[in-house]
C-alpha cells in the first residue's frame, strides 16, 4: 500500500457524473486536482478530449477514467454522486479496493434495502428499519471505510454551474470528515455547514422528495399559493415524524437540508421530482413519465420504501400514503388531494 | 451427545515468570507510575489550555469534591493522610491564590506543581500492588480448595478429601477460542472483555486466564472489592489495579486512564468488565462504559505512533461470557434496576457480599451442590472490531487483509484525533456487544424463566412491567403442558439461532424437553431463599418471586424471542 504519498500529490476522486456529480466536480477542480469516474469506455474519452458530456462543462483540469482501482490509489477522498438504485453496486466494485484510510463523502439522496436473497419490496410488502440503508449504511455495511459523510441540501445543479450563490451541508460523526469537505468545497460563492447528525441530515434530502412530488401535483393542478404554503409546512411536520421515527434529529430536518431544500425543491421546474408530479397532475401516467426522463427521480423510490415502512412503525404520514396511492394504486390526484384536506391534522406543531 | 470441554491444563505459554509482562511491571512499578503520574498531568495541562484560570477551577473543583467525599462516603481502605494530604493541597491553593507577587507564569508553574502532587498521589493509589509468589500461592489455594471442597461433597467415603476424581474444571466449562487467545498472547497485547453479572467474575475469569496457561492479565476493580479482606488479597495477587468510583474529577479519570493506556503499551494484558459495573437488570450488558475502552484505542494508536506496525505493538479485543444458572446477588441487583427505572420503593437490604463469611457460605453451596458455570471466550479481534486470523492479521468482513494502522491515517500520516477515536470507541463497544450475543451460552434454566415470564407477560398483556413483578405470586400458575409448548416453540428457535451463529446453547440443552425442564427448574437461582420457579403439587409452574424470575428471563433479551409469544 502506498502510504507515504502526502495529500499534494494525492487527487480527489469524484464517482458517477451524472449533472449533480459534475456540477460538484467543477467545484472541487477549482482547488484540487480532481479524478471522476465512470462506468462507460465512451463517456471517458469524452470527458478527458472534450471536457464535456451530454453538453454539461468540465473542468479541463479534470480527468476522467472507468478504473474503480485506480481511483481509489490515487485518491483518499471520494465523493460518490450515483442514484440510488445504482449506488449498492457502485459501492461493490469499489469496495476490494477501498482501505480504512478512505474518507467517502456521498450526495445520494436516496434509500436502499437490506433484504435477503430472494426478497424484494413485492414479496416482503412491510419493512422494518433494519431492512431499510440509508447511503452512509451502505457504505459502511459494504466496505471497510468508516469516515463516511453526506452533502445534503438546496443544490440544484443548474445554479451551481452558473456560479449562484448557495450552500450545503456536510454531515459526519468525524470531525476530520466535515472539516475536509469545508476546506475542499467552500468558496466566496460556496457556503458549507457541518452537522453530526448523519442519518438526520441524509434522512431530510430523502424524505424532501415525496413532499417535492407532492408540491408538483399542485402546481400542475394550478392551485396556487396558499395551497403550496399549507404542502411545505404539513409535509415538513410528516419528514419530522418520519425522520425521528427512522433514527434521525427533529433538528436537522429544521435546518438547510431540511426546511432549506424541501423550499427549494417544491419551487423548482428543474427539480425531477417537481416535474414528475407536475406530469401527473397533468394526466400523465407513471409509465408514461417515467419513459422519458433521462436521470431518475428519487422520490418515487422513496414513496414506495417509506410506504412499506409505516406499515410496520405504526405512525401515519398522510401525505406519503396519498403519494403511493396515487402512485401505484390508481388513486387519482384529486381523490388524493380530497383526502388529505379531510385528514383530521388538529395540532400545528406537535413534535417541538 | 455431550460436547468435550477443555479438562486439561495448558502449558504456560512464558515459563519463566520473571518474563511474564506484569511481572516485568511490578518490577519496574516506582517508574511506571512516575511515568503515569507525569503523563497523566501533562494531560490535564492540555485539557485546560495551558490556561492558570481553567487549571485553578479544576483544581478548586477536585480539592471541593474530595473533601466532600472524604466527609461524607469514607472507606475502610482509605489511606490514613488523605485528610491531611488535601488540607494541604487547600492551603498551597490559598498561597498561590493570594500571593500577589507572582506574576501570570510562575502562578501557572504554581499551580502546575499542585497538579503534579496529586497526580502522583492517585498514579500511586491507582497502581497495582502484584507480587508473583502471593500469584502462585492464591491459584494453588483456588484449585486446591476448589478441588478438596468438590471431591469432598461428590465422592463418598473417607478418602474423599484426598480424591482427585473432580477437578474444578468439572464445574467451570471453557469453550471456544482459547488457543487463538493462548497463541496471540504471545505475539501482542490482549485486551479481555467479560460480561459482569457477579462479583465473583473477577476471581472466575482470573483463575480461567491461569488454566490457559496465560501470565496474570491485569484490571481495574472497583476499590470497594478492597474493602472486603478476602477479595483485597484476591484483588492484589490477581495483578488488580484499584478504579475508586467515587472519584468522578477530572485529574483522576485522566490518571486512570493514562494508567491503563501505559499498561496496554508497556504489553500488560488487561481485563476490563466493559459494562463497568455488573448487569442489574440480567440482561447481556447493551451499553458499555467506554472509558477504559477508549484507552486500548489509545494504546493501539501509540503504538502505531511509535513505530511498532508488526504483531508485537498489536492490541487484540477478546469477548468472553460468563453464563450461569445463579447469580449470588441477583436479587439486590434486580432491586436496584427496578427502583433505578420505575417507581418501585424498594427497602435497601444488605449486600449479600458484604462480608468474607457469606462468600465462603457461598462457594461452600457453590461446591457442594451442583451449579455448573461455562465460560465462553470468542474470536479475537481488532480494536475496530475486525476478526484476526491466526497471525493477528484484521480481516475485514470479505476476509481481505486490512492494516488496523489504515484507520488512524489521515493523509498517509498516524494521527491524533480524539473525536475520531471516540467514534471508533463507540463501534468497538457496539461490535463487543453483538459478540457477547454470539458466543452468549444459553442454560436450561435461561430458557425456562424466559418462556415463563413471557407467558406470564403474555397472559396479562395489560399490566406493565412494574405491576406484572407486584403480581401476587401465589395466584401464579401455568399448566405444564402449556409451558413445555412454549418450551419447545422457544428452544426450536433458539437452535435456529445457533445455526445462523447467532447464539451458543449448552450441550445439556440436547436431552428431552422433560428433562430440559427438570434441570432448568432444579437449577434457576437454587440457592436463593425464594425460588424464581417451581413445580406445584400439580406439577404446574409456579413462582415464587416474579422480580427474580424477570432477572434470569433477561439473560435471553435482545434475541427477538419475545416475538414467539
């Protein structure tokens, strides 16, 4: 193992360059020599001749390369940017080459499931909080490396690449991990908060999906304003619930990846869970929707496992139940929306 | 079908005591502790900033709270000066406090040389007192004893004292790993963490490391054992070091722990009951003092530090069970868990260990009648917790090597970071608590109070815990063929378990379900004046004290067992 190289010579790696990977790529470049991976022959070439892929810019400094080992030798610090439904088997072709030494910090909002051979969500139907990994989870149930930390919060790739002003969270329980992501990503444009609440934090840029969904099926309905105040505010009542109920903080759901994403996101034509409701409501099918996006929405993933999860918790969220009805049960968008006005919610704020 | 448990006696592994590392210490113990005592204060130094204001209010607050024990909770082994020793401490402060000559930096050299004789007072006080031919001579007691006891109550006849038919490890069963612990003992450092439910752990465990033909392991007991002049003798010719629990100041914790760590360094196996105190509740300890755990981490990182990367600058994390039929103190213990979470009032009674009589009432019955204890060691691992191989290499959960150095790097460089090493004390303790669950030995009568409670839980849903234990007894009853049923649902699932390597059972577990019972029943807290189970006349179960039976039912807790009910 070659130890003794100082952290001069050492590069960042950047895994999966999707637009958010890219986007936080180009940010990282701007102060370190940066690596990104990726899986396809081609979308490497055209990174490392044209700097470019599928017309988003990168950095010139940057290189690009389809070797998981190669990565992980000449970088000590590497950011996992995948979706979800790839980031298990991303992190099993990394993990033979990845040592203690290794700090991953992941910006995947999403969740996985921890379900035996044969198993799948159609056959177990309920799950219990054992069943269901966090990205943090994973990597530390699939790998050796422990300093594990996650980026979460309002930061749409679009306004990064233009250079807006915006900020993130990084959450870790290493100190060393949150000040690493603060020395490598913060700029004068580029503000970067630590919290060690882990599960909290990647709980809230989780959760915040179902609830942009939702805000979406409102704006296609064209309902307006008030309507959008009462979704963000009940919505974040149920990502408090849930969150607690799955092991996270009430504070970091209060807090940028929490409140300040899920305002974003439910005002957002970019965001890809925004436009999925957004479609529905407009009379679209999930099938129909889901054949012409090019990157994944995560939210619907989510309604499905947090659907499957309250089953057995045994707390209520209104606004996910509708989602999933809506979703996977042929319920219609305004059945749905009659139903939560009648849900008897009597108390504002009962989680303080 | 019964399993072969180990009967022989190994080898030592070092012959010659004067080679055996506590030895070695006890040898050089002036310099040690000096050592500790100036680490141990250098610490304190960096705690509070190099700061005379800070280091002044901690040693104000240290000076205010011994005096305060001294006056209200003193000991019998309390050394003599200890009130004049920190009268002078006060007065020294008072000088330094009011000398208006001294300038900011002699104040703090002032202040630093206070610091320093306390220090030194508690490295001192902490250090153990071990002397190899007082060693010899208590284990050849135990065994002896144990020995002539046994034979005496087994065999019968007039030759019988001087039978060696039974040994004592006819009674005390030792599974698992015991030659990975023999042979990593003498390639690096190990680090033996035990369940606690029994004050007589301590002497368990020291004469089972003596069986293995390891040197002494040192530990920390709970200077209230000294107290007691039996255990003082047990305490001190067993390598302990004294942990004062009443002493919760900072210059003291750090003193503790600096002892520890330099012990770990210096190649002392240690022993640490990780629960801290012993499990009041009967349940497997969950939480774990990380204190002193945190001070093998310490330890393993130093080393790395210094340069010593091979096996021999390696610290190995051994978990070990102790499982029994009886706890002596089960019902103080229970008492005191109950009135610690609910609202019972409970009276204090006397600690059943008070004195050095009732222990030997005790190991009389213990011998006399039949109570078998095993003792299971599990597999070695790392101070993260990975699995080691044969040559100590960690493992990580594919069976790749992995460097446990990689783990305290940060830019290729060994590195200190408390926080982080925090972290990794928390994982540790989480990792030793999933094996004490793995290679915990279940007894016939753990799963014979567990299914009971549980049907007794089960049949009044209703009630919770503190008005199910306040449950008349006599109106509690259950029909043997229901109990056996449920027996029987719970064993399957415990085998289950065991198939998976979630669990150890014992081989007695193997007989018919009858039998399971009569055994379980017979050997359930026997020797407590109220029997946690018993047949009635009908030959239905009953009880004779619920807040007992809760006690041996949570021996299984943490298993989901509960689910079958």
């Amino acid at each position: 193992m070659a130890l003794k190289n100082s952290s001069k010579s050492k590069k960042i790696g950047v895994v999966g360059v999707g637009s958010f990977g890219a986007a936080i790529a180009n940010m990282l470049a701007e102060k370190s020599e940066v690596m990104v991976y990726a899986r396809k022959e081609e979308v490497v070439a055209e990174i490392n001749t044209f700097h470019t892929l599928s017309g988003r810019e990168f950095n010139p400094t940057i290189r690009a390369t389809t070797d998981p080992s190669g990565l992980c030798r000449d970088c000590d610090i590497l950011f996992f940017m995948v979706p979800s439904s790839g980031f298990l088997e991303v992190v099993r072709n990394f993990a033979p080459f990845l040592y203690p030494y290794h700090v991953i910090i992941h910006g995947t909002k999403g969740l996985a499931l921890n379900l035996g051979k044969g198993e799948s969500l159609d056959t177990v139907q309920k799950l219990k909080r054992s069943q269901i990994l966090t990205m943090s989870e994973v990597i530390l149930q699939e790998t050796v490396a422990v300093r594990v930390g996650c980026l979460a919060g309002p930061n749409i790739s679009k306004e990064l690449s233009l250079g807006h002003p915006a900020a993130t969270v990084i959450a870790s329980k290493y100190n060393e991990v949150i000040l690493e992501g603060q020395r490598l990503l913060r700029s004068e444009r580029f503000q970067v908060y630590g919290n060690s609440d882990i599960i909290g934090v990647e709980l809230s840029g989780v959760l915040k999906n179902i609830i942009a969904i939702a805000s979406g099926a409102l704006a296609g309905l064209g309902l307006g304003e008030n309507a959008k105040g009462l979704l963000i505010s009940r919505g974040m009542v149920e990502m408090v619930h849930l969150s607690k109920a799955l092991g996270g903080s009430v504070q970091s759901v209060m807090g940028l990846a929490g409140v300040g994403d899920l305002v974003t996101t439910c005002n957002s034509v970019d965001s890809r869970n925004f436009t999925v409701g957004f479609r529905l409501a407009k009379g679209e099918t999930l099938d129909q929707i889901l054949a012409t996006m090019d990157e994944v929405a995560e939210g619907i993933n989510t309604v499905r496992i947090v659907d499957a999860f309250i089953k057995t918790a045994g707390i209520r969220a209104p606004i996910t139940e509708n989602l999933h009805r809506v979703l996977f049960e042929d319920l219609s968008i305004s059945e749905a929306l009659q139903a939560l006005m009648k849900y008897p919610f009597s108390v504002d704020v009962d989680f303080v | 079908m019964e399993e072969k448990y180990i009967k022989h006696r190994y080898d030592p592994i070092i012959p010659s005591k004067n080679e055996w590392p506590v030895v070695k210490l006890a040898r050089e113990r002036r310099e040690f502790v000096k050592k500790v005592a100036d680490l141990a204060e250098s610490r304190v130094l960096g705690l509070t900033g190099k700061n005379p204001e800070i280091l002044k209010e901690e040693l104000e607050t240290t000076l205010y709270r011994e005096k305060l024990r001294i006056k209200q909770n003193p000991w019998a082994v309390d050394p003599k000066d200890e009130d004049s020793f920190w009268n002078e401490v006060k007065t020294s402060l008072l000088q330094i406090n009011t000398d208006t000559a001294l300038d900011k930096g002699k104040r703090f050299q002032a202040y630093q040389g206070v610091l320093h004789r306390i220090t030194s007072r508690y490295a001192e006080e902490i250090a153990s007192n071990f002397k190899a031919s007082h060693y010899k001579f208590t284990r050849r007691m135990v065994t002896y004893g144990f020995a002539r006891l046994l034979n005496a109550a087994r065999v019968k006849g007039i030759k019988s004292i001087f039978s060696t038919q039974y040994t004592l490890q006819d009674k005390i069963q030792i599974t698992g790993q015991t030659d990975q612990i023999r042979d990593l003992a003498t390639k690096g450092t190990i680090v033996m963490v035990p369940t606690h439910f029994s004050n007589l752990d301590s002497v368990l465990i020291g004469w089972i490391i003596s069986v293995l033909g390891m040197p002494p392991f040192i530990y920390g007991a709970g200077l209230n054992l000294f107290n007691i002049s039996i255990f003082a003798y047990f305490m001190n010719a067993l390598g302990a070091y004294k942990v004062d629990r009443r002493k919760k100041n900072l210059m003291y914790l750090e003193t503790l722990k600096t002892y520890s760590k330099e012990a770990i360094q210096f190649g002392c196996h240690s022993l640490f009951f990780p629960g801290g105190t012993r499990s009041r509740s009967g349940m497997i300890e969950s939480r774990l003092k990380l204190g002193l755990l945190s001070t093998a981490i310490e330890a393993q990182r130093a080393n790395f530090q210094n340069g010593l990367n091979d096996i021999s600058g390696k610290v190995f994390i051994v978990p070990v069970t102790i499982n029994y039929h009886f706890v002596l103190e089960a019902p103080i213990l229970i008492q005191e868990h109950l009135s610690a979470t609910g609202q019972e009032r409970y009276y204090k009674e006397n600690d059943e260990f008070s004195n050095s009589y009732k222990i030997s009432k005790f190991l009389f019955k213990f011998f006399t009648k039949g109570s078998d204890i095993s003792v299971s060691v599990g597999r070695a691992m790392d101070v993260l917790g990975n699995y080691v191989d044969a040559e100590g290499n960690s493992l990580d959960k594919r069976g790749r090597k992995i460097d446990t150095r990689d783990y305290f790097l940060s830019d290729g460089k060994v590195t200190i970071d408390h926080q982080r090493e925090e972290e990794y004390t928390n994982m540790l303790g989480k990792r030793i608590v999933e094996e004490f669950h793995i290679i915990n030995r279940v007894f016939s009568s753990h799963l014979v109070s567990f299914v009971a409670f549980e049907i007794i839980k089960q049949k009044n849903s209703k009630l919770d815990l503190f008005d199910l234990i306040r449950l008349p007894e006599e109106e509690i009853s259950i029909p043997y063929q229901e109990f056996k049923a449920a027996c029987e649902l719970v064993l399957a699932r415990i085998f289950e378990l065991k198939a998976q390597g979630k669990i150890d059972a014992a081989p007695h577990l193997k007989r018919t379900m009858d039998e399971i019972i009569a055994h379980g029943i017979d050997n359930v807290g026997m020797y407590h004046a109220k029997h946690p189970l018993v047949r009635d006349k009908a030959g239905d179960i009953a009880t004779e004290d619920m807040s007992l039976l809760y006690f041996y039912h949570n021996r299984l807790h943490g298993y989901g067992l509960e689910k079958l009910f």
